[in-house]
C-alpha cells in the first residue's frame, strides 16, 4: 500500500500564479487534512474533510481552497499565491473510529 | 480551540541516556493523544499514543505519560541510539466526534551524540 501520496514534491511559483497541490490515500480512510510546516511554527491546520463531501476551516485557511474530490482525494488550491505561503505542506487523512492519522511525504513550495 | 504547548524545543543526549518531551494541552475535552517523529525530509511517522482512559503506555524503549488533571502528557525514550536524533511532536485531538482536529505543539528537536 501506498499510504497517503502527495503531488508534486517541490515546486517553484510566481507571486500571482495558482496551483492546486494533490493528495490520495489508499487506505480508505474517512477525514483528511492539510497542514502547513513553517521552522518554529510545528504543523498548522489549513482545512479539514472529515468525511466526503464536507469540508472546514482550520487555524490558517485565508488564502487557501480545498475540494474533497472523492473518498480517496483531497486537493488544496492556491488561487493567487504570496510569499507568505511558502512552506512545505502535508497531507494526513485518519480513521474516525482510531483517529491515527498518516501523512504524505510533504510538497516544499516557494513563492517568489 | 485547543493549544498544546511543548518543551524543550531543542534536546541534546549522548547515546544511552533518556529523553523526556513534554507538552501541555489547553482543553479538557481532548482525550487523544499522538507522539509523531519526523525524520530530515519526510513527513511525520505516528510513533505512539495514548487515549485519555489511561494512564500510560509502553512500546519497547518509547512510553507515554498521561495526567488529565493536570493536562500534561509526556514522551520517555530510554536507551537513546543515533537513529533517534529526529524531531519530535506531540498532539491533541478535539472536536466533535466524527470531525476531530489534530493540534500540534512545536516540536522537540532531538540530538542524540554517540
């Protein structure tokens, strides 16, 4: 099993440019999340699908988009990115009923 | 919202000797609690945790302490080897059952010298 997969793993983007960052479990999980890791900041909850077809805030949303596409994907879109959100993002999803929560390997993105 | 505090954020052993990471938490309703290693370049590995019916766990040289009334928890790794040197974070959950967040401390980089 693959786990949680994150696409892409790096990328550079222009202050302006949009992108969406892409993630997929394979373990049939109901929630899914995505946080942002700064140095000296641990990991900040952007959004949150605790089950298809919902989605919520979390402690930085401003800036940020997400789609629970299905069960299996949830992206993250970047509508007019800004220096502010360069960082490197995770993706988790988790069982409800065991609440362990896996993570992808992370995307490091940088605005310039 | 909850907010988990955890010290210290750097930590420095030499290679047999104990660690101890702690965190505090602000809500009294969290009752999940994760330990998360993360090595140079990946993502965080859950590495133990401890739900808020119980007092503590072990898993070979890791153990996690839980005091609810004080609303701390604990990390305890004995034994340290190099392979240890990693950050470490911890976690709460809250929220609603079916909508739970995690909430992460800061982190605790440790070093383990040989």
């Amino acid at each position: 099993n693959a786990g949680v997969t994150q696409t892409p793993k790096f990328q550079v983007l222009k202050t302006g440019q949009s992108m969406t960052l892409q993630c997929a479990q394979d373990m049939n999980h109901n929630s899914m999340y995505w946080y942002r890791q700064d140095p000296g900041m641990g990991l900040r909850l952007i959004y949150y699908s605790a089950s298809e077809g919902t989605t919520d805030k979390g402690e930085v949303p401003n800036g940020y988009n997400v789609s629970r596409l299905n069960k299996r994907e949830f992206s993250l879109r970047l509508e007019s990115a800004a220096p502010s959100q360069t960082s490197v993002y995770f993706c988790a999803s988790c069982e409800i009923r065991d609440r362990k929560a896996f993570f992808g390997q992370g995307t490091r993105l940088t605005v310039v | 919202g909850e907010n988990v505090e955890q010290h210290p954020s750097t930590l420095s052993v030499q290679e047999g000797d104990s660690a101890v990471i702690k965190c505090t938490y602000s809500d009294s309703a969290s009752n999940y609690f994760p330990w998360y290693k993360q090595e140079l370049g990946k993502g965080p590995q859950l590495i133990i945790d401890i739900r808020s019916n119980v007092g503590e766990k072990k898993d070979q040289r890791i153990a996690v302490t839980l005091n609810k009334t004080a609303k701390h928890f604990s990390l305890h790794i004995t034994e340290t080897q190099p392979e240890d040197s990693a950050v470490y974070f911890c976690a709460a959950t809250f929220g609603r059952a079916g909508s739970y967040q995690l909430t992460f401390g800061k982190g605790t980089k440790l070093s383990v010298i040989p």
